[in-house]
C-alpha cells in the first residue's frame, strides 16, 4: 500500500525564503515560477495558485515547487514530466518519503540531484516561520534540463 498523508489544516505551508535561496545556490537553477503557492508567498516572477491548479498547467520556464506534502506523489510525477517534457530545470522541496511509488520511480531513479536537509525546516505560515519543525524530514531535488 503506497505512503500516503492525511490532508490537514496544516498542510499547505510557506517555504522560508531562506531555504529558497539556499535551494538556487545549491544548484545554481533560479526559478521564475512557483507552481504551488499563493500570490502573496510566492518566491518568483510568476506564479500558479490553487485556484491555477499547477498540476493541470504546462510549465514553460524554470520552476520552484513546494507542494502540499498530502499530494507530494502527483507534483513529483507532474515534475518529472514537465522535466522531461519542457526541458526545464525544476527544484522541489519535498518531504522524504524514499519508500513509496512518486519517489522510486521520478527521483531515485529519474536521474536528479539530492539534496538531503539536515534537522527538520520551520516552514512560514501567513509569512512568519512556524514555533515547531516539520514533522517530515525534507529534501531539495532537481530535475535538470538536459
């Protein structure tokens, strides 16, 4: 049975703009659309809202995810074909779940790079950085143009 978490209140979260910048100095990539956020937390240029719906859109240019972690599986594979599809850099920040479908089949073995956060991120919520960690350990990836 694949891994899946239970969409709560408190699943959509803000990425600290810090770990944003962290995210494009890693892998040198600089996103100019945020697939999954809101126009007032958006960390690019451009950007999709839920109303959007990032996963029925085509993304044209380099991306930045950071996915509601109860959908996490349908934004890796949307990721990894918009990759594959659009030749587009893209970094996500994910919770690392290595065990389930999303991560085998569009990560580990999707030839894209890792990087793996030490501790636990306080992401923002309404723009100020949450009182307690995540419960999920996260990772940075990039899928890279080829």
């Amino acid at each position: 049975m694949p891994k899946n978490f239970s969409r709560t209140a408190n699943d959509v979260w803000e990425t600290p703009p810090d770990v944003f910048e962290l995210a494009c100095d890693i892998f040198h990539v600089y996103p100019r659309l945020d697939v999954a956020s809101t126009h007032e937390n958006k960390l690019c240029e451009f950007n999709f809202t839920e109303i959007d719906d990032g996963l029925s859109q085509n993304w044209w240019t380099t991306v930045w995810c950071n996915p509601p972690f109860s959908k996490a599986g349908k934004w890796i594979e949307k990721c990894y074909q918009e990759n594959k599809k659009n030749n587009i850099d893209i970094i996500a920040l994910l919770n690392v779940s290595t065990d389930t479908h999303a991560w085998q089949n569009y990560i580990l073995h999707g030839m894209s790079d890792i990087y793996w956060i030490s501790g636990r991120i306080r992401f923002n919520k309404n723009g100020q950085r949450s009182q307690h960690p995540s419960q999920h350990p996260c990772a940075l990836v990039c899928w890279r143009k080829q």
